[in-house]
C-alpha cells in the first residue's frame, strides 16, 4: 500500500491552483466537475500517480471559507535550498510564516509556509531531493 493523494477543501478554486502552481512549482495534473453534487476537483502534484503523491483540491461550489480544525497539522515537501525556497515562495506572492532553520531540539532545517486557505506547509531542506518542483 502507499498514499495516492491528500484532500484539501478549498474557498477558491483557480486560488488554490494559482499558489500550488506558481508559488510552489506543482503542476496542475488534471480537473473533473461533478455538477449533479456541485463540487469540482482539481489535481496538483510534481508527478502523477502512481510515482508522486497528488494533492487533491476540492471546491465545494457555493463555499468560500473553511477552517482547518484543530487535528490538522501540515503537508511536507522537501528542498534542496530552503532558503532560496522562502525566496521564492515570497518572490511569487507566498506568505513564509516560519523563516527557516533548525527545527526544535534538532539539526534538520525547516520552514513554512501558509497557503490561501489557511493550510500549513512545512518545507524540509534536503540536498537528495531532487529539483522536480522548483523548491
């Protein structure tokens, strides 16, 4: 077994996909509109499945605002320059909510980042990590 995807409800769909895209160098990988139950899902990831985890974005046509519960906790992706990842993220309209640094009682260097709606992610420096999303 392995994990396919995580879903997140968004307020604004085209938002959404402008930040995992152009803040974060996700791909948009594909869209599909359910009319009778009014939602519409959207795709975002470095890769497809089934060699990439996706991020599936979901509208819920008619709901602009969700809060994001207190069980949550934060989506992770690596980065081969933290640094110059918070750069970017900044130089494309992100908001970076931790600089980055060593993590609490540790070395591995971390920041994050908040997304439109709210949802924390956590990106983790790793020189092995490839340069798939341009983090």
């Amino acid at each position: 077994m392995r994990i396919l995807h995580t879903m997140l409800r968004v307020g604004d769909l085209q938002r959404s996909i402008d930040f995992y895209t152009r803040v974060l160098g996700m791909k948009l990988l594909r869209t599909s509109e359910n009319p009778e139950y009014k939602y519409t899902l959207a795709f975002v990831g470095y890769g497809n499945n089934p060699d990439h985890a996706e991020l599936e974005l979901t509208y819920n046509w008619g709901v602009d605002r969700y809060e994001p519960g207190t069980a949550y906790g934060h989506l992770a992706i690596s980065a081969e320059d933290i640094y110059a990842a918070c750069d970017s993220v900044r130089t494309n309209g992100g908001n970076v909510t931790r600089e980055p640094g060593p993590v609490k009682g540790g070395s591995t260097v971390i920041a994050f980042v908040t997304d439109p709606d709210g949802y924390k992610i956590e990106l983790i420096e790793r020189k092995d990590s490839g340069r798939g999303a341009g983090l």
